[in-house]
C-alpha cells in the first residue's frame, strides 16, 4: 500500500474516450499540479525535519547526563 501523500504524484486515469470525444468536462485536469509533482520530495522534507528533531531531542538530553559522568570519572 503507498503513502497518501505519493498518490497525488501517480498520473490521472484520462477515459480514452474522453479524449477522443473532444475533451473532458471542465475541472479536470491533465498536466499535474505542483502539489501533485512535489509531493514526494514533501514528504521526504517531512522526514529529515522530524529525524533532524528527534536527533537534537536525544542530543540534548544526553549531554548533561554524559557531562555529569565524565565529570565524576
């Protein structure tokens, strides 16, 4: 199963028909739109801002604790 987020980048089911016929109804588009394009460097942003917040989150609390013990060693 894909991410959510990755479907908006998959290109549109166009009917032949449709297309032979003159065109779709208005409101449908054909070219993808940016947010649609984008969407999985979004997603992969989402992830390194997370990680990176999670890394400074361990990075943080950490440090005391290891400053404590090296200066009771």
């Amino acid at each position: 199963m894909t991410h959510p987020r990755l479907v908006y980048a998959m290109a549109p089911n166009v009917p032949l028909q449709s297309l032979q016929t003159g065109g779709m109804t208005m409101g449908n588009r054909i070219r993808p739109t940016a947010a649609e394009i984008f969407a999985p460097a979004d997603l992969l942003k989402g992830i390194l801002v997370v990680s990176s917040f999670g890394f400074w989150a361990v990075m943080l609390g950490l440090m005391p604790v290891l400053l404590f013990r090296i200066w009771l060693a």
